[in-house]
C-alpha cells in the first residue's frame, strides 16, 4: 500500500523502531520561546548535559514581552523580566541562536519560522509550544510537546513518539464571500467536536485548500491542536516553494533544484489510504464565529447560541449553562448584534501580513465604534514593517486601532496587559477560555475581517452586510 | 523520577469536558522560570474567589472538606487540552495528585504527565460514568490505582481497567530519566544523522545573519 505525506515525512526521521511499539523521530528543529523554553534548557544544563546541536534550535522572545512602543524587557508582567534573562543565559550558555526583543526578526516564533525559511516541506519541527502544528501548512510535520520532551530533543535530536493515526479532511467547492481559513477551521471543529482529531495526524486536502495562500494554510493548521489533533498538515506545493525562495534558511540556489524535486516526492501516493476522512463543503461554510468558552462552541454569524436543555446529558448540559452564563448569554441569543467593548487582531492564527491585508480592506475609510477599544499586533517585526511600508498601519491608525510592537500580546494574559474585566472581545486568537485573556473575559473567535467589521460595528458583525 | 507502581487516595470530581490548562494553571501563576512554586496557582481561578489575596472559593470541589487531601482526579474527557504548559502537571503535582482517571487527555499534557511521574488512567466513558456515580454516593470517596494490572478500585467494589501505552507503562513503573535512556543510542542516532544530512542539507542551514 501506498504511503501518505505523513507517512512519507515521519519514515524518513524514523531512526529506530522501539521495543514497546514507539518510534525514535530524529527532529531537524528545535524552536523555543521565553515562556517553557527557558526551563528545557536550563534543566538539561542542571543534568551536566549538553545540547546535541545548537545550530538546529533557535528561540525567540514572543510571549511575556510587552508590545507598546518602546518595550523593554521590563515588563508590565509582574516576574516577565526573569523570563527574558534567564532565556538569554540558557541560549548563550548552550550556543543557541536567540532572536531577542530588538532583533530585526523578531515576532511570534510560529509567524516567524515560517517567514525565515525554518518551516519547510519535509522538516521535522519541535515546539514546548501547542501551536506549533501552524508550520504544518509548508508541508512541514511540525508538533507540539511539553518542557520535559523538548528537554529530551535537545539532548538526543529526537523524540520516542508512537505513530498517530492519519485523517484527512477534505474541503471541496470554493469559500464565498468573506469567508476565510478561520472560518473553516472554526466550522469544522464546530461540527466534529474539540476532541475530534484525537489520535490524528491530520491532513487538509481538496481544491479549497490549494485555493488558499500559504499564510491562510497557517490559520488552517494553527488550530489543529484546538481540534485535539497531535498535528495538522497541508502538500507543499507550487505556492509553498515560491513563499519559500529567497528567505534565509531556505535551500540557497545551489541546493534549490534538488530540494524542490525532493519536495515534490512529498505527496500522498495515489494508493495510499487514511484511516479516517471528513468531507466537508466549501458551500456550506459561512463566517464564523465562537459564542462559548470552547473552539467547538461557534457558530455561523447568523446563528444562535444553543440552548442547554436540548444537551444529551447532565455534564453536557452544565457545561453548556456554564459557559453561557461565563459568557453573559442565554440561550438562543443571536451572535449579530452583540455589542463588544474590544477588538483584537494578533496572534500566531491570524497576524501575517495577508490578514492585515483583510482587516485593513474593511477599516479603510471607517472608524472604529466609540467605546471600543481596538488592538492590531503584527505576527512579527518584518510583518509590521511590510505592513507599514504598504501603508496598513495607517489605516489600522485613523481607524482608531492601536499599533503595535510583535508578540503574542493579549492572545493570553500572563499578569500584563489584559482586556478589562468582564468585556467582551472580538479577537482573531484562537482560544475562548474562560478567563484566557484576562479576568471575566468574554472571548469571541473570528477571522480579521470579522473582528475588523465587528469593530466598526461596535457589535458583532456579519462582514458579508458590509458594503465592499 | 519518582516511579508509580500503585496509590490508593481520596479521588475528588471535576467532571466536566474539555478541561484546559489555561484552567489548570493559568498563564498569571507561571510566575518564575521553575517547575515549583505552582501548587497554589493550581486552578487559580475556580479555587479562589479572590485570586490576588488568595481567599477560598468554598465552592469548588477541592476546598470541600470530604475532598481535602485528594491525591486522585476524576476528570471529564479531553481532560489538559489547549496550551502545552508543562506547568499544568508540576502544579497538580506540586498540590499532591499523583493520578487522573478519564476518558481521554489532551495530547500534549498526556505526555507531560508520563514524564512527572503523574498516571494519566484513560477509562471508557461508561465505566467512567459508574465510577463518578459510586465516587459521589460513597461516604468516603477512595479510589485504589493499580499500574502493575491497570486497575482502577473505587467504592461498591467497582473494577475498572484502564489503559495507557506500554512505553508509558514502563517509564512510570520503573521511573525512568527518558533522557539518560535515549543518550545510551547516540551512536545509532548520530550514524542516522549522518546519512540524513547530507541527504537534506538544506534543512540544516544555520547562523544566517540579520539583514
């Protein structure tokens, strides 16, 4: 039988089979961050270990720094400091690249590896970061893991992984109008439930996946991992190796040729079969948004949140009336309309250049609704400085956004800055717990263009009404 | 690492789904680089009614006194899903949990939990149901976990099996250092890379300046 992408990638990094059944995946890059990076290193330092190849790891500063204007590594996080530091002695001491505060390069490590060129088809890549399935989008089998694993990487270059199960979701058709990667990623996890990845490697397939961009495959992967999958991919192709020519760590041009033959290997072979697929209909997927305190809690703009009393059980039904009432909803309220108090475009779901492109198309000549207050942070400092060199900041400007300086921000709070307690925020992040990004607050997930109509709207918005 | 053969305990009910470590540890209590410190952040915002000054929410299941000393977790599906934070296992840890029963784990917190000397037990739903039932009638709420048979014994002599992968099985048992194993096969995995780069070498470019 024929071999998946999946398969293809993971049979490649196999070093050895284990006696228990796992495998020993050599891992090609180690990426890391202040938050969980600086404890992996700093802990194999403790052991008297070394760091196998530091020229494979890089780390960045993304999470804990601030991103007004000026930032220092004096953060509003009350401990953020010790954060910072201790990342930069654990990097120096292991001879580990780190892109620091004011490194030119800087941004949200999965913004940015993909932007450097790190993100390539066929690479294995290790995160202490969740999110790390986004780099799945170049083809990549990019994962996960926690402190302990990435401390094990560090030391050996691999990591004893049992072999998910592969699933493919197909999209087919072509997304209407104002419709997005987020959307989709949002409606499949709305119908198939935030554990319906478990166990999978999943792969996103079909036209209306080749039809999107590179950036917009990174939206789509982002939010595997809210799909409980162990991680998300999508085939490189043709628009994967153009996004790719030129950036630093990509092939030079004298390895171009033979890499990219070598990436067109990198697809599933037409005997290959999947242990699970979804299809789902381009046609039937609106603009979407969450109304609770799970990814799996959206509905289409139109929609209405559910009503408790109609859940299969008792747990079911608590959970619901729980987020509910965390949410100050009742149930079968419609999401148009609602009023917010803030809009936030960021994170490493929706903050490349391509989606300050979408909002900044719908804030162009419109002004934010009085009383809310409107965030934009760019993915990374090169995001910024293409966005403000097309002008996109401008327009976030006299809209009545505020500009900032990269990083994860107020995707989460970690004692910083927050949204006031209790609001309620549209927000292009792609987490909606409870107290996530701040006391009491209330999250609601949606692409930029609907977190930019809902800002001018000064309430939730369908971005479809808006004129174009 | 402190190795898991069996535990017998008081086992207090957080039964809803979709549990998140944003819950378990929120960002707020990672306070320093360090896998302690974290116990009494551990559910920071469900436990206290005022998180800053640290007053108890007399509420939750944790500040019950019938639950006072647990040491087991009876948690709903997808039980550690979201942020990666190993964090959310030192916390658990730290306040004293040495096993979770439920019907399933995030990914990433499964693995976390294996490698901190913490027992994740997956047990069918069913079987799950029945034991939160008999944990929630019983006047004491113990619960004995059996890692050698993979047992899970609770009140009105319920008997569950639970499953885990053998590697896991084997790390906890034995209380394994993963890393002083693996480190034993770098021979095997430099000779690996030595055919693998070479192959690739364009996955390896590194120390490429700023512009």
């Amino acid at each position: 039988m024929g071999e998946t992408l999946f398969d293809k990638i993971w049979n490649r990094h196999a070093v050895t089979e284990l006696a228990d059944g796992s495998t020993l995946i050599y891992v090609d890059r180690i990426l890391l961050h202040e938050r969980t990076g600086a404890i992996a290193v700093k802990s194999l330092l403790e052991a008297g270990r070394q760091v196998h190849a530091p020229d494979q790891a890089l780390a960045v500063i993304d999470h804990i720094v601030d991103t007004f204007p000026g930032r220092t590594d004096k953060t509003l996080m009350p401990g953020g400091t010790e954060f910072i530091r201790e990342t930069r002695s654990a990097t120096r001491l292991a001879g580990i690249e780190l892109l620091d505060i004011d490194d030119a390069r800087q941004g949200i490590v999965h913004v940015v590896s993909p932007e450097l060129g790190i993100a390539q088809p066929g690479a294995t890549i290790i995160c202490p970061d969740s999110h790390t399935c986004t780099q799945g989008a170049l083809g990549a089998l990019a994962w996960g893991v926690g402190s302990s694993e990435c401390e094990h990487a560090l030391a050996t270059q691999t990591l004893a992984v049992r072999k998910p199960r592969a699933l493919r979701v197909l999209f087919e058709g072509e997304l209407g109008y104002g419709v997005t990667a987020k959307d989709m990623i949002l409606h499949l996890i709305s119908t198939h439930g935030a554990s319906g990845g478990a166990g999978f490697a999943v792969e996103f397939a079909g036209e209306t996946v080749s039809a999107l961009s590179v950036e917009a495959r990174m939206t789509l992967c982002n939010m595997a991992v809210e799909f409980a999958a162990w991680t998300g991919l999508c085939a490189p192709d043709e628009k994967v190796f153009d996004y790719l020519v030129g950036r630093p760590y990509a092939p030079d041009a004298s390895q171009w040729e033979a890499a990219v033959a070598d990436w067109r290997s990198l697809r599933n072979d037409d005997d290959a079969a999947f242990d699970h697929e979804i299809h789902i209909d381009a046609a039937a997927i609106a603009p979407t948004i969450t109304w609770g305190t799970s990814p799996q809690h959206a509905t289409a703009i139109s929609g209405r949140t559910p009503d408790p009393a109609a859940a299969a059980d008792p747990v079911a039904r608590q959970t619901l009336a729980r987020a509910l009432d965390y949410m100050g909803l009742v149930p079968g309220q419609a999401l148009e309309g609602l009023p917010i108090d803030a809009a936030f475009i960021g994170s490493c779901t929706n903050s490349r250049v391509s989606d300050l492109r979408a909002a900044a198309d719908v804030l162009r000549g419109r002004r934010v609704a009085e009383g809310v207050r409107a965030v934009c942070v760019p993915g990374s400092t090169p995001v910024k400085i293409a966005a403000e060199a097309e002008g996109l900041d401008a327009v976030f400007r006299a809209a009545g956004f505020e500009w900032r300086e990269s990083g994860c921000s107020m995707c989460f709070f970690a004692g910083g800055e927050h949204f006031a307690a209790q609001s309620r925020v549209a927000t292009t992040t792609n987490r909606n717990f409870e107290n996530r990004q701040g006391p009491g607050v209330r999250s609601h997930l949606a692409s930029p263009a609907t977190v930019a109509a809902s800002a001018i709207a000064g309430q939730i918005a369908d971005v479809r009404k808006l004129a174009r | 690492m402190e190795s898991f053969v069996s535990h017998s305990g008081i086992a207090a009910p957080l039964l809803q789904a979709n549990i998140d470590t944003d819950a378990i540890i929120p960002s707020r209590e990672m306070k320093s680089v360090s896998k302690t410190g974290l116990a009494a952040g551990l559910f920071a915002n469900w436990r206290y009614t005022d998180v800053d000054r640290r007053i108890d929410n007399p509420d939750f299941v944790l500040n019950q006194p019938r639950y006072r000393g647990a040491t087991i977790l009876l948690a709903g599906a997808n039980f550690g899903c979201g942020s990666s934070r190993e964090h959310a296992v030192w916390a658990l840890r730290e306040f004293g949990f040495r096993c979770i029963v439920a019907p399933s784990f995030g990914a990433i917190f499964r693995g976390n939990c294996i490698r901190n000397g913490v027992l994740p037990a997956t047990v069918d739903e069913a079987g799950f149901d029945t034991l939160a039932a008999a944990i929630d009638r019983s006047p004491k709420p113990d619960l004995a976990v059996d890692l050698v048979r993979c047992l899970v014994s609770g009140p009105q002599g319920i008997v569950l099996p639970f499953t885990l992968p053998a590697e896991d099985r084997d790390m906890l048992l034995e209380g394994l250092d993963e890393i002083g194993v693996t480190l034993k096969r770098m021979t095997q995995i430099e000779a690996f890379e030595a055919l693998h780069k070479p192959r690739r070498p364009w996955l390896f470019r590194s120390r490429v300046a700023a512009s």
